[in-house]
C-alpha cells in the first residue's frame, strides 16, 4: 500500500500539484505577511518598553513646584518627569527641540556618540544625522549660534516623523528632532511648551484625572493627552493593524478555496479509484487500511505544501515587504520573532483534509465489493422538470444536452459556477483593493481639497492678524483651524479632530455645505460615526476647556480623510469658542510673501505624490495578492472541471461510438463550461464587491477611510482574465477527452 501511495502521487501529479501550490500559497501569504505584522509590532512595543514610555502627556504654561508636588501625590501617578518642547524651522530644516531629564521616563535611545549628560551639545536625531550627513563632533548651526554634535538618539514618540502633518511622508533631510539640556533650550529662538510625563496606574480613570490635573493646574493647565495617540506611534500601530487585518482576511479566504479545492480533486481521484477500491476489499483489506491509504493522499499534499509556505513565507516574503514598509519608520532595528501560529495553522490544514478526504471515501468503503462496481456504471435518470415544458422542444440538441446535465448533477454545477465564481471573487478584490486606494486618494486631493497650496502659520491667528493677511491676498481663500476635542459617550473619552473653517470651497466636504451650518451643527465622517454608531440627527457632547457642550449631527460626511467633527467658524462661534485658525488654504499657489509668522507651505500636488509613496508598501503586497489570486483562480478552475470531466468521461466515450465528431464533442463540452463559468462571473460581481466593501472598511484607521471603488477597466480585466482561464481550462479538457479510450471506458463494470 505505501509503494501504491507514492505510484498514484506519480500518476496524477498534476491534480495533487494544484492542491500542492494553493496549500503552499495560503501558508506562504499568511506567514509572510502576519510574521512582518508581528515583527513591526514586537519592534514597537520593545523600543517603547526600552524607552520606559509615559503614558501620558500634561502640557503646561510654566512649571510650578509646589502644583507639580500635588500631582506626584495623586493615588494615580505613579511617577512624574519635567520634559520642555518647542519647535524650530527655516528654509532649509524644521525640528522638534526637547529637553532630557535624569528621570528613565520616555528616555532616548541613544545610537552613537556621548551618553545624555548636562553638558553643552546637541543630540540629534538619527535618520536627520545620516541624511544629511553630519559627523560626530563637528558644530551644529542655529541663528549663528553653534553646538557641539554630541550623539545620536533615536525616541520611540518619532518613530514615524514628519515635519506636519500635512506632510504625509516622512523627509529626513529636511525634518528631524534634538535633545539638549533645559539650560540650553532657553537659548534657542523657540517658544518651548512646559510638558509632565506621566506614569499611571493600570486601574487609571483618564476623566477623572484629567478633572483632578486642571483643578490643580487651574490656568496654567493646557491639555493631557495620551502618549499612544501621538501620530507616530498611532499611524506605526495603525499599520501594524493593516498588515496582521491583509494576513487573515485574504489567507482566510485563500484556504476555504483551497479546501474545496482538495474536495473536488480527492472526489475525482476516488471516482477513478473506485474499481481499486472493490479489488482491494475483495482481496481482503480491511477497511482501516483502505481507509488510511486514501487519508494519505490529502495529509501528503496539503502537508508538504503548506509546512514549505510555513518555513518560506517568514525567510522569503517578510524580507522583501519590510524592506519596503520599514523603511518609512525610524526604529533602533527590527526584532526578529518566532511565531507557532502559522504551524498551527498547518496541523489545521492538514485535519481539514483528512475530513473532506472521509467525504467521498467513507460511503465506499462500507460497501460491498460488487456493489462498489455496480456504482462506477451509468446511472439511470428520469426526465427533467425542464424537459416538460413546451419550449425544451425549439432548444438546439447542445443546450438540452448541457441543461439535462446541469439538472441531474446539480452538486457537480454548483462546483463549477462556484469555480468561476471564487476566480472572479479574489481578481475583483484583489484589483478593487488598489482601485480604492487611488480613488480615495484622488477623492482627497481633487474631490475634498480644492486649495493649491496651503500655509501653516507658528501659532493661531486672531482676528487682527487674519485680517492683515488677507488684505495681502488677492485669490480666493479660506481659514483653517484644527483642535483637539475630547468626544464624551457613555461614560468614556475619546479624543477627535474638530476641523473648523471660514467661508470658501476650498475645503470642500461631499453632501454638505459647511455655510449651512447653524448653532450647534455640525458634520461627521462616516467612519467615525460607524464607530460610535451614531446617526445623523443624534446628539453627542463633547468636552472643551472643561466644558461640556452638546453637538447636533447635521449628516453623515462620506469621505476619505480628513476624519472628524466638522464646524464652520459661525458654529464654532456660537458654542463659545473663538476662531483662531493655524492654516490659510490658497486657490493659487505663492500669493503670500514671506512672513516671520509662516511656518511652511505646502503645494497640494507634492503632499498628493508623498500621500502615493506612502502605501507602495502596501500596494506591493496588493501586487502579491493578485498574483496569488491568478494562480488561485485558475487551480480552481481546473480542478472543477476536471472533477465533471472525471463523472462524465463515459459521456463523451458513447458520443464518440455513436458517430460524433471531435468538433461537436467540443461544442457540448465547451457549452457546459462556458454556461458554468458565465453563471459564475455574474455572481461574482456582486459577491466580489461586497468582498471589497468589508475589507477596505476593516484596512481603513482612524486618520483615514478607504472608500470602496473599482473601475469599470478593472472589472474588464478580472472578467478577461477569468474567460482566459475558462479557455486554457477548456483545452486541457479537450485534450483529456481526444485521449479517451472509450473501449476501456465502456466496459461494464460489473
């Protein structure tokens, strides 16, 4: 029995290869892909622990020693560090100044040079010293005044830095950070923010302390925030989330195809094993034996193949997409991790087979032997409900052919459509994925943002101060303010962006006109307000300057990015709060001369190229998934149709005895397929978009939504494709059939 295993291997190779590559394919994708998943977050998690990061952060006016005593006596706090910040930029860089404290407190890592000490020097940030190729020791220029380039330190807070954040990618040469001693600081051409960092307790109630630090701080207190929720750490673990959701979701589906795949080739191989199977029972096997020689085939496949992607997958494929991932993130280096899921996964596989290979094994191997061979004879059927009817008479012998046939094996056709259809799913998801990503980019930056260049100022404008700018302009334009605001809901805190904007359409929201807006009205994009599970008309409170006030939702704002409340100044205005925008958005671009008050400018055009360099990482792996679709979509295909011509091979012999050409054999067996595959196409457009609606939701984060798109050339060529398919699909099938040798196939097995 063992040296049959392997002789039946070798005789249908082919078949047993095409449940070979799925199952490597399925291990190969998910192992590659979750092992890069859980070194990005192992990385982030270790350099944030080495770090000792707070929890959060309590930004001040001024420090004060006898208020900074009562919040290191509160039962929450569990330590406390003085940090200062303050932000510097010219035409030639922008960076972020901290101070150091001899506390372990969200302490950085230092690379090279001199540890962090009190003397006179600069610490600079790593990737800005390497880009810019600066040498340890050598003087470091600021308004003329030089300092000693001491190290370098790396700090988990920046792990993804960028000058704003309208600078979606990070640019090393030009942005960076620094650290240097309190003393130092004050000499330096920057108004600093006093920050606390705070240590908490794990049973912290984020509320209430926030109440206890302003009753204690009263006007010098500013704002607490988590330390999570700054952009670097949030958009890194945002991406950490993309990549482990893109493993599952697509592995997921990758393995239910190759299962059914493997049900559709072990019941054709045991269709065609059936007379061995009644000789082996005759000669005296017992049905143990039998039983664990067919069990083989499955276990044997679909183990060597997943186990080579479980072991290929992490050496192979994690390199290759961290090398374009990792790149957009500044860590000390990447952690090399061990994970047991993907052999889980294996032994999962590999029971999976083994119980769909008991499927058509099992009713056989009870049986006697001569009933077995009875069962490899034609079957008798009665007439079709089809064939009652008066219009079964007009239909052309091919169709009545292949509707007879649909109709007696409708388990067989199901297969079939189902083949196509699961071909057709993974192309439309597999290209709809890039198109919703270029459509929510392009519905960003063409749809949303109508500005052709934006200006950030270095702090908020009064009224007075925007009046003098815009008496300059002579384009249309419109302010920008973005804060900051706690959303209350249920007894929890979450922190959203609340956009607020002057008359214009340069920021331009879909479905809503900000003029609109009266009192308490506001917008809300979609996908927060699926995640509060709020509607339009609903009410939600949020929190300013402790202040609880209450919003009105106007309409649901169905839109990319950017993600928030939405307020016009007249409604921001009425809830108490005074516009102070730090943004101008310009119809044309370089309408406002230089200023000591302007901190960058932006051109649309450049910030929508950055916005495209972002996700190559992303789209990379989006490429492997198409191509991994391809191959998926034909194995399955084939193996379908291999399966019906395995029960219909009888069908064809007696067409050949009975008189019929090569050609019209052809015709019947290329009219099923085609009527298969056809049915399978029109299914799979829609499941193929509903597929793609529930994933581009589940890759979608807080600071953006992908809506779901795919164009109608996308479409063409996933449908292209699948009848491409269906053709090489065909001809292997002709030729299968052209070396029938019907005398064989004709004998009665009894």
């Amino acid at each position: 029995m063992f040296r049959k295993t392997f002789r039946d291997l070798r005789k249908n190779w082919i078949s047993f290869f095409s449940v070979f590559l799925m199952s490597f394919i399925c291990l190969f994708i998910f192992t590659g892909i979750f092992h890069l998943s859980q070194q990005m977050d192992a990385t982030g998690k270790q350099f944030s622990q080495n770090s000792h990061l707070a929890d959060s952060t309590l930004s001040l006016t001024t420090f004060n020693d006898q208020k900074e005593q009562r919040t290191k006596e509160l039962t929450t706090i569990k330590k406390v560090a003085r940090r200062s910040i303050g932000h510097y930029q010219n035409d030639d860089l922008s960076l972020t100044f901290l101070t150091f404290n001899h506390s372990r407190l969200s302490r950085p890592q230092v690379i090279h040079g001199a540890k962090l000490s009190d003397q006179d020097g600069i610490w600079l940030d790593e990737d800005f010293f390497q880009a810019n190729k600066y040498q340890l020791g050598e003087s470091f220029l600021i308004e003329k005044q030089k300092y000693k380039i001491l190290g370098t330190v790396r700090q988990p807070e920046f792990i993804y830095h960028t000058e704003s954040d309208d600078q979606p990618l990070p640019n090393h040469k030009r942005s960076g950070y620094a650290y240097m001693s309190e003393s130092q600081i004050n000499s330096l051409p920057v108004y600093p923010t006093r920050q606390l960092l705070l240590k908490t307790n794990k049973e912290n109630n984020t509320p209430w302390l926030e109440k206890e630090l302003s009753d204690i701080w009263d006007a010098d207190y500013l704002r607490l925030s988590h330390t999570s929720d700054s952009s670097g750490l949030s958009i890194f673990f945002d991406r950490v989330t993309q990549v482990q959701r893109l493993a599952f979701l697509f592995s997921s589906l990758f393995l239910l195809l190759t299962l059914i795949t493997l049900e559709a080739t072990m019941r054709r191989f045991v269709k065609q094993q059936q007379l061995q199977i009644a000789t082996l029972k005759a000669q005296g096997f017992s049905r143990r034996t039998i039983l664990l020689h067919y069990l083989s085939f499955g276990v044997i496949v679909t183990f060597l193949g997943s186990i080579s992607g479980c072991v290929l997958g992490p050496k192979l494929l994690s390199p290759a997409l961290l090398s374009a991932i990792g790149n957009q993130f500044s860590v000390p280096k990447w952690l090399e991790v061990q994970t047991t899921l993907g052999y889980a996964i294996v032994a999962l596989v590999t029971l999976f087979s083994m119980l769909i290979t008991l499927i058509p094994v099992l009713p056989l191997i009870g049986q006697l032997p001569a009933t077995i061979m009875q069962r490899q004879s034609n079957q008798r059927f009665k007439r079709v409900w089809l064939e009652q009817t008066k219009l079964w008479s007009y239909l052309p012998f091919a169709l009545q052919w292949t509707l007879r046939d649909i109709q007696r094996n409708i388990r067989r056709a199901i297969l079939g459509v189902f083949g196509a259809l699961g071909c057709m799913l993974l192309l439309i998801a597999a290209l709809g994925i890039k198109d919703s990503i270029d459509f929510s980019l392009n519905s960003i930056f063409n749809d949303t943002y109508r500005y052709e260049e934006k200006i950030s100022f270095k702090k908020s404008l009064d009224h007075q101060e925007q009046n003098a700018v815009a008496k300059t302009i002579t384009t249309d334009h419109q302010w920008l303010e973005q804060q900051s605001v706690k959303l209350l809901q249920d007894s929890k805190e979450q922190a959203v962006i609340a956009t607020i904007v002057s008359d214009g359409d340069q920021l331009k929201l879909p479905e809503l006109d900000l003029e609109d807006l009266t009192a308490n009205q506001v917008g809300l994009s979609e996908a927060l307000a699926k995640s509060l599970n709020v509607k339009a008309k609903d009410t939600l409170y949020i929190k300013l300057q402790q202040q609880i006030i209450p919003v009105y939702i106007k309409k649901i704002v169905p839109l990319s990015a950017p993600q928030g409340l939405f307020f016009s100044e007249n409604t921001w205005n009425d809830i108490g709060q005074a516009f102070e925008p730090q943004s101008l958005l310009l119809r044309e671009k370089d309408q406002l001369a230089a200023s000591p008050l302007i901190a960058s400018k932006n051109e649309k055009q450049q910030q929508f190229k950055d916005s495209q360099k972002l996700i190559e990482g992303i789209l990379m792996i989006v490429s492997l998934l198409i191509l991994a679709a391809l191959v998926l979509g034909i194995t399955i295909m084939m193996n379908c149709h291999l399966l019906i011509f395995s029960e219909r091979f009888i069908e064809f012999a007696t067409l050949k005895v009975l008189g019929f050409t090569k050609r019209e054999i052809f015709l019947l067996s290329f009219l099923e397929t085609a009527l298969l595959t056809a049915l399978g196409w029109l299914l799979g457009l829609p499941a193929g978009k509903l597929f793609l609606t529930a994933y581009t939701a589940m890759v979608s984060t807080d600071q953006q939504q992908y809506l779901p798109h795919i164009t109608f050339q996308s479409l063409a060529i996933a449908s292209l494709v699948l009848f491409i398919c269906m053709l090489l699909v065909q001809g292997y099938i002709t030729v299968r059939i052209n070396r029938i040798d019907f005398a064989v196939a004709l004998k009665p097995a009894e």
